[in-house]
C-alpha cells in the first residue's frame, strides 16, 4: 500500500512539511511580516496626516523648512481639489511624498506645526484678556484707573473719552433683551478700546490693529 505524502509546500524549492519545525519557523516569520505591514500602514497614515496638517501651516513656518520642489507643488495642487475622490487621491500622494522625507526633515515639520500651535494658543489668550479689560473699562469707573496704573504708556485723555463714548453708544438697559440673553448693540468706540487695550498688553505701542482679522467673542 503506498504511503500517503505528508502535506506541506515548497520554499526556494525546499518541501516543508506541514507541522515540521521548518513550518513552524517560516509562520513565525511570516506572523512578524505581517505586524510589520501593519506598522507600516500605520506609519503611512499618519505621515499623510502630517501632510495634511502642512496645508494649514503658515507661509513663514513653511518657507523655514525648505521642503522639497515636489511636495510643496502637491500641496498647492491639493487646494485647488474641490473633488472629493481627486482631492483623496492627491493626498495620498502627499502622503507617499511624505514617506520620502528623512527623519529630521520630518521632526522639522512636527516641530513647526506644535510651534504655529502654541502661537494661535497665546493669541486667544492675549484676545481674551483685551476683552475682559474692555469689559471692565466701560462697566466700572474705577477700572479706567487700575489700566492706567499698570499702563502709565497710556493716552488717559482718548482712553476715558473712548469710554464716556462707549457708554452713551450702549444706552440704557432693555430689559427685555437682556431676559433674551442678548448683547447691547455696540458702537465704534466700543471697539477702539479693543484696540487700544490689545496694543498696550502687546507692547505695540502706535502700531495699528486691523479691524479686519481683529477677533471679539463678545460680538
């Protein structure tokens, strides 16, 4: 009776037998591949969200870089994609353009990206407190006084007409709009003082702010 051949498959023309240690040795490293594929998948998203992120990085911060010819012009190509299947297609090239940069290059990018948001991160704060001074300058007398004190810089004189002008634009209360929660309607002095306040805590002195990308939560 002939003997049953063993199962197994051949290897650079090696039979291995099902079970044998040979077997048993080339799943392992077969199991290892395939958790290196999954790495590497896992490497190549976020290297394509990374230059994902680069679309919304500052022309300052990104001429810093020196990034190669080839990405840069993907990126300018991928904002003019409205298509949403050609716009993921093209970021999938960036992507693999990405997988193209040496690892310094790459921790550049990290880096300039965590710096533009520690950046936007300060402006909000800085905002805020214009803000809350503002605030405080046209609903307490006594606060035109505490700025002075720690903003001595300070035109007094425009500060308190500001504020006296501020005030007579607000009007008097409506009752019924504030039981709707809703703001007074504001005037140009109301936002001058913005500006004014927002220039000293800058250190800006005279310079400007432009009324255009000037931010206020409160309007």
């Amino acid at each position: 009776m002939p003997r049953k051949p063993k199962k197994g498959y051949f290897v650079r023309g090696q039979f291995v037998a099902e079970g044998s240690e040979l077997d048993l040795q080339l799943k392992a490293e077969l199991k290892g591949s395939e958790i290196s594929k999954t790495d590497l998948k896992r490497e190549s998203t976020e290297l394509q969200k990374l230059g994902e992120a680069l679309l919304e990085l500052r022309p300052v911060l990104m001429e810093r870089l020196q990034l190669p010819d080839k990405l840069l012009d993907a990126l300018d190509e991928v904002r003019r994609i409205s298509n949403f299947e050609g716009r993921r297609r093209q970021m999938q090239y960036i992507g693999k353009l990405m997988r193209g940069l040496d690892e310094d290059l790459l921790a550049a990018v990290r880096a300039a990206l965590d710096e533009q948001h520690q950046g936007s991160a300060r402006e909000t704060l800085a905002l805020h407190e214009a803000e809350r001074w503002r605030d405080a300058l046209i609903e307490r007398d006594e606060a035109v006084g505490e700025w002075l004190q720690l903003h001595p810089a300070t035109d007094a004189q425009q500060l308190r007409a500001l504020v006296r002008q501020a005030r007579k634009d607000r009007g008097p209360a409506d009752a019924d709009a504030v039981s709707r929660g809703l703001a007074p309607r504001q005037g140009r002095a109301y936002r001058e003082i913005f500006q004014l306040v927002r220039q000293q805590l800058a250190g800006a002195g005279d310079t400007p702010v432009d009324e255009d990308t000037q931010e206020d939560t409160h309007e």
